[in-house]
C-alpha cells in the first residue's frame, strides 16, 4: 500500500523538523516559535 507508506514518511519527516526546531529554540533560549531561518 504506496499510500500508507507516503503518509508514514510525511508524519515522520514533519516530527523530525518538530524536534529539530525545538532542539534548537532550547539552545537559542527561546520558545518554539523562534526565527531559526534568519
């Protein structure tokens, strides 16, 4: 089932830059909502 696994790797992938950007407001001191882009 292709459809499945796309979703899985969607949800995956949007946890991943979840995690990472709020690993890194952590170590700006910031909040979630920090300008990591800048």
């Amino acid at each position: 089932m292709p459809f499945i696994i796309g979703l899985a790797v969607v949800i995956l992938a949007i946890s991943l830059r979840n995690l990472i950007s709020m690993e890194n407001s952590l170590e700006e001191g910031r909040g979630p909502q920090g300008e990591t882009l800048s």
